[in-house]
C-alpha cells in the first residue's frame, strides 16, 4: 500500500506551493486571547473585535502560489489567477526582494509568499521555461539527477 502511494507521488507532475507558514496561526490565536477581556468587559458591544482575528486567519490559510508544470496558480484573500508559463515573459524582483510574475502585456503580478531563494525551486517545476539566476538548477538534468561534471583542465 505504501509502496503505491510512493509510485503515485513519483509519476505526479511536479509541484511546489509558497504560503505562509501555519505558524502565523500561533499568533492569531495569542490575538483572540488578547482580544477577548476587552470585547467581554464593561463596554458593550465589542464582541466585533474578533473580525481582526478570523479574517487574519482567512487570509494566512487563503493566501499561496502554486508553481505547477502548466504554469502558476495566484491565490488571494479575494480571488485566484492562473498564469501559464506561455503568458509569462519572466520574473521580476522588487526591492525587499519578493517576486513578480511579468506577463507579455508588460503588467506585473505579485505573487504571495514567493521570494528570491524560491526561484531555483520554481527553475525546476517549470522544467527550465523560467530561468534559474542563481545557477543553482545548472547542475541538475531534466530526470532530477546531477548532470555529469566537466573537466576544466580538457573544457569538456
């Protein structure tokens, strides 16, 4: 039984999801702890307090990218993209070094919980369609396993 699920998951088609960490729930429900003496105490009516706590925990739950062979799927609080890597003209990096997807039109799209040391990861699921700048897939072929080695003293 084991043994076939692990087959399954080998003939899948490769998949990586950037979202944020399910720890940041931790930290929604410190909130709720914290807002509950003030929306039950003296002043009515503050039971509206927990909308701050449920929608931060929409949004870390709701919010990824998912990098598939097809292309990539934008999921936010309120809506969901998906990019084929046709309809990519590359990445862009901003300046706190999260990503963009550049489309052909020139538009930018952001996308959630992506950032610079993903794109070798995002390299290999898009089996080379987006480059890698940082290098780091050059030394692995298409079937996963590392390319052979040159010899720098013949250049082969």
């Amino acid at each position: 039984m084991a043994e076939e699920k692990q087959q399954e998951q080998a003939n899948e088609a490769p998949k990586a999801v950037f979202k944020i960490p399910n720890t940041a729930l931790l930290a929604i429900a410190f909130l709720v702890v914290c807002v509950t003496p003030v929306a039950f105490g003296d002043v009515p009516y503050l039971q509206w307090l927990y909308l701050f706590p449920i929608a931060l925990a929409v949004f870390v739950i709701r919010t990824r990218t998912t990098a598939t062979s097809e292309g990539l799927e934008v999921r936010t609080l309120f809506g969901r993209r998906d990019l084929p890597w046709s309809a990519l003209k590359g990445l862009a990096i901003t300046d706190k070094a999260k990503v963009q997807a550049v489309l052909k039109d020139e538009s930018k799209i952001a996308l959630p919980a992506v950032r610079t040391r993903h794109l070798p990861v995002i390299s290999l699921v898009s089996a080379g369609r987006m480059a890698d700048p940082s290098g780091l897939t050059d030394t692995v072929d298409k079937a996963g396993e590392p390319a052979p080695e040159k010899d720098e003293a013949s250049g082969e």
